[in-house]
C-alpha cells in the first residue's frame, strides 16, 4: 500500500501559487494581474473549490503571500475567515467563499467589507432561510463543477473518497477502523482496485488497511496531493462522504454515487437534504449490488432540472474576481 508522508495540523493551508493543482498547467507568466488564492488543504470541499474556480482565472496570475513580494489585485479565500480579515484590513479586494454545506445550527458567520458567496446548487434549499441574528446574507454561487465534465471511456477501480473535516476525532477513528476496511475489501472484489482520498486523519485510515493490498490495489493518498476530479474520470464506481465537493462531480458528470455513512452534523444534514431529492444509494451493507452500480443511469440526476446555468459556479466565481481585479469597488 503506498503511503505518502502527511503535512496535516489546523492550520494547514495552501495557495494556488504554491498548489495550482495536479495536471493543471500555471497561468502565462506575462499576466500582469496577481490573484492570491487560498484554501484549506484539510478540508476537502474547500481544496476542490479553489481548484475549480482557478481553472477559469484566464491570465490572472496566482501569487504567493510574502514580505517582498507585491501585494495581489484581488483575493479569493475559501473558507479561512482569519484569512479574510487580515487580508481585507490590507486594503486589497476580497471574495470570501464558504465552499462546504453547513447545516442550520452552524451558519457562515458575517464577513464585513468582502464579496461573500456560498457554495450551494440550485435546486439545494437554504438550509437556513429565515434570518439568523449574526449569520452572512451570502450570495449563493451554484453549482462548482469540475472543468472536465466527461469521464473517460475505459474506468475501472473504485475511487473511495472521504472527509474528516471538522469531524469529532472518535467517530472519524471509529469509521476509519471499522468501515473504512470492509469498504476496502469489497471494492477490490468487485473492480479490482480502490484509491481511498481523505483530507484528512490519513494515519488511522492506513493502519486500518495495512495488509489488505500493494500499492497497486491499494493507494491511499491526501486529497490536496492527487487531482481528485481526474481521479473520478478514471473510477469505474464512485463511493463518497456526503459533501458538496463529491455531489458535484457526480452531478456535472451525470455519473453514479453512494453515500458512505456521513461523519458529523454537516455530513448528515447534506445527505439528507440530497436524498429527499434524489435517491442516491446509502453504503449501509458494502456486499448490496445497488453499491456497486457503475452504468450511466444509476443515479436519477435528471430530476433534479437545475437551471442552465447552474453548473457554471465555478465560471461565475472566477469571472466576479476577474472584475475585480480590473475594476476594484
């Protein structure tokens, strides 16, 4: 089994100078436009959403943060709210993106003197549409799809991907000892192969599934190190925590997906949410054939009937920065 050496703590985070994300070609180095963009590399909603906005910057370049180095045009911060404050009280423009679903009780706080979006499809109800004293008034960015929405014609393997983002520390353990491996063994009976992605508390996670296979039937990689939508073009089936990162890649690529059992408040509330809207499998019972279903058809996306442009989140996201970065407020 491959083992990659964690960089894990919380405050780990990365810029796209720093990560611009794997297969992704860097900005022409003649754009005169510097854009900072950061994200958490432990949270997985947050990664994806950085990098699928940052693949339709045009030539804005991504810069690093440093002493000698001049400040950026314009800011894009995913989820980090100190972040946000420092740099708005440097006086460059901010947009200020809270990329993961958040359930009722845990509405995005309010963020003063930024462009505030939120990560949330259309046809996703608020999950707070009555006023909450102190929560963010949030414009709503639709769906942040990947840049690719085609899979690739010849999939095989199962692409097992995993969040423990802000997930209490034993029930991640618990699931990391107790799922995590029978997830495993019957992936490798039916495709083969599983790359199991998590973004975080990889640790328990590999000794969980020492011995059950090389690295050539078993990879388990940090989702800030892998091109995770590449990934999923490859899989032939899809198993995946309930987040908006996951649901997203299903849904641009009209592609199956199961929901492995949701860890914390905010996993639960989106599957929920998502299955009274479309019946997406539950992994209750990894042996179930409904799990394993790899055809086209699998998941009813279509009754979902989002408008046109729902998809376009990411294009929608970039394009205000783009604005921005020419014409600040």
């Amino acid at each position: 089994m491959a083992v990659l050496t964690p960089r894990e703590g919380a405050d780990a985070r990365r810029t796209a100078a720093e990560d611009p994300g794997p297969g992704s070609a860097p900005p022409p180095a003649e754009s005169g436009r510097r854009i900072l963009l950061v994200s958490r590399d432990e949270h997985l909603d947050s990664l994806l959403a950085r990098r699928r906005i940052a693949a339709h910057l045009g030539d804005l370049r991504p810069v690093l943060e440093a002493p000698d180095e001049p400040p950026p045009h314009v800011v894009l911060v995913c989820d980090d709210e100190g972040a946000t404050e420092r740099l708005r009280a440097s006086g460059v423009p901010v947009v200020h993106l809270t990329s993961g679903h958040r359930p009722p009780s845990d509405p995005p706080a309010r963020l003063d003197g930024v462009l505030h979006r939120v990560h949330r499809p259309g046809w996703l109800p608020d999950p707070a549409p009555d006023p909450v004293p102190g929560a963010t008034d949030a414009r709503p960015t639709g769906l942040l799809a990947p840049a690719r929405t085609a899979r690739r014609r010849k999939r095989e393997g199962t692409l097992l991907l995993l969040s423990a983002w802000n997930v209490p520390a034993a029930e991640a353990d618990t699931f990391a000892a107790e799922t995590v491996p029978a997830l495993v063994r019957a992936a490798l009976r039916r495709t083969g192969r599983c790359d199991v992605v998590c973004d975080t508390r990889l640790e328990p996670i590999r000794a969980a599934l020492a011995g059950l296979g090389d690295d050539r039937r078993v990879r388990v990689r940090r989702a800030v190190d892998v091109d995770v939508d590449t990934l999923h073009a490859e899989a032939e089936v899809f198993l995946a925590a309930p987040t908006l990162g996951a649901v997203g890649l299903a849904r641009a690529r009209r592609a199956p997906l199961a929901f492995v059992p949701a860890l914390g408040a905010a996993q639960r509330d989106l599957a929920a949410q998502v299955r009274q809207l479309v019946p997406i499998p539950l992994v209750d019972d990894p042996e179930h054939d409904s799990v394993w279903e790899s055809s086209d058809d699998a998941v009813p996306w279509d009754v979902l009937d989002p408008e046109p442009d729902d998809l376009r989140g990411a294009q929608r996201v970039a394009r205000t920065l783009r604005q921005l970065a020419l014409a600040p407020l």
